[in-house]
C-alpha cells in the first residue's frame, strides 16, 4: 500500500478565534508498510494538531500506544474523559501543557483485516511486552520522521512524552527506559509489569541501574487483573517503591478499580503532573 500524505483541516466553524480558543485540527489516520520486524505488519496511527501550531516554532510531542483508546471518542470501548484531543486542548489553552502535537500509534497487524478491537492485532504483544529496543527504535528511525515531514517537531527530551494504558504502559516505559536521551515524561495507565515477555524484572532492574532522566506516572486499582503471568496490582507497588528506593520523579495513583477502570477519570490529572515542571512535590495518593 503506498503511503499517504498526512492532511490536516480545520474543522473549527469560520468565526471562530482560534487563538483565544483551543481548537483541533482533526485526526487522521495512515496506513504504511515497515519490516522493522521479521513479518511485515501494517502499523495505523492517528495525528492531532492543537490550532495554536503555527509551523513557526517546534512543536512538543507525546506518543501513545493503543491510540484509539485515546483518540476515538465514540468507540464503545472508550471513556470520553480520556479522549487525548480534548484534554490536549483544554491544557493547552490553559498553559498547563506545551503546544504539542500527539501521534496514537497501533499495534502492527499482520494484514489490513484489522479487528474490531486493536488490542487484538496480532503483533500487539510481540511489540508491546517486549523488553528490547526494537520498538522505541521504530518509533525514533520510522514513525516520527514520517511525521517530522509535516510538522515541526522538538528535538529536547524534555519535551517528548510517551504514554500507554496495560501493555501500552509497559511499552511506553521499556521506550523511555531503553531511549531516556529522547523520550523523558511517562505515562502508565495498569501498567503490565509482568511475566508476559519479562516485565516482572523491571522494578529489580530500576533499583539495581544508574538512575536515569524520567518523570513516570503510575496508575493502578487494587482490583486489578491477576493472571498467570502475575498480579498488576502488586507489580505496579513494587515499581512505585522502586522508584521512591531510587529517588525517581514519580507518582503512583492507587485507585480500588478493576483495570483501567479509573483511567477516566484520572487522565486529564495525568497529563497536567506529566508536563508540570513547576518542581512542587510529587503527592503518592
């Protein structure tokens, strides 16, 4: 499939002042073909433009993984209260946040027969659990720079941001623990620091490595899942007292909810502490 050009258009009605009040260019969605692992798997993603990006000046960037959980407000699936879009506009204009353009990336799916739910897509697990590299270094050499063609984007880590929600929480941390030279804000909704791919190692390895330059966000309900694989809820403890042993910038939200079932109501809470670097002190609720 070849790929397309990313468009963006403004769907704000013509009278309306877009300097004075946030509005969204719209997303769209991409479809492109990469071989960053062995099978070829067609990645999708979704691109929002707040309207106060004027092309004139670098842009911040935040990443999540399973982007439809946070850019399509009208799946079933989807708590609105943590549509990405609205919260970026409302945090934007506000100051709270920078003006920052955000990629909601998919996991790759093996051919275009998407499931209905994109948690089911076959590459998910491989690309998301794993410990590697590999994904953060697709995300840095291929997905980024297809957007970098259109937009201008930072090059400070300071100001990138990647984020996710069970998986996606744990994919967003391996990127930013393997590339802490560019991504440096995290955010993790049920993060599965498990024994899927080997994630239940991570809060031995935060304590035992030299710190490195996060600010990490922490979700987790005591309800959460308990599988073969480990228990959520425990692990995101152990990773929380992990980076307390270490001395990290974080925050650890403990909710009594099942998984993800807070997500909603905490996000927009989330993403203003993410890019809050007035250096008040991080409250553990």
């Amino acid at each position: 499939m070849p790929r397309q050009g990313i468009k963006t258009a403004c769907k704000c009605p013509e009278d309306t002042d877009r300097k004075c009040h946030s509005q969204r260019y719209g997303n769209k969605t991409l479809h492109y073909q990469h071989t960053y692992i062995p099978n070829k798997t067609i990645p999708e993603y979704y691109l929002y433009v707040p309207a106060q990006y004027d092309g004139k000046s670098d842009a911040a960037l935040m990443v999540f993984q399973d982007g439809w959980v946070f850019a399509d407000k009208d799946h079933p699936y989807v708590d609105k209260r943590h549509y990405a879009p609205d919260v970026f506009d409302e945090l934007i204009h506000a100051n709270k946040m920078p003006v920052t353009i955000a990629i909601f990336a998919e996991p790759g799916n093996i051919d275009e027969d998407y499931p209905e739910n994109r948690m089911e897509n076959s590459k998910r697990s491989e690309e998301y659990d794993e410990l590697s590299d590999r994904y953060v270094s697709f995300l840095i050499n291929t997905l980024i720079p297809e957007v970098a063609k259109y937009y201008r984007l930072t090059d400070d880590p300071m100001q990138r941001a990647i984020g996710g929600f069970s998986s996606g929480g744990n994919c967003s941390f391996t990127a930013a623990w393997q590339r802490p030279d560019y991504f440096h804000r995290v955010l993790s909704f049920a993060g599965a620091y498990i024994n899927i791919r080997g994630g239940h190692i991570y809060p031995y390895l935060v304590r035992s490595s030299p710190k490195k330059d996060l600010k990490v966000y922490l979700q987790a309900g005591s309800n959460d899942i308990d599988i073969i694989f480990g228990n959520v809820w425990l692990a995101n403890q152990q990773m929380a007292a992990a980076f307390k042993f270490k001395g990290y910038d974080y925050k650890f939200v403990r909710t009594e909810g099942t998984h993800g079932q807070f997500m909603g109501e905490h996000f927009k809470g989330a993403i203003e502490w993410l890019w809050d670097d007035s250096g008040k002190e991080s409250s553990n609720e």
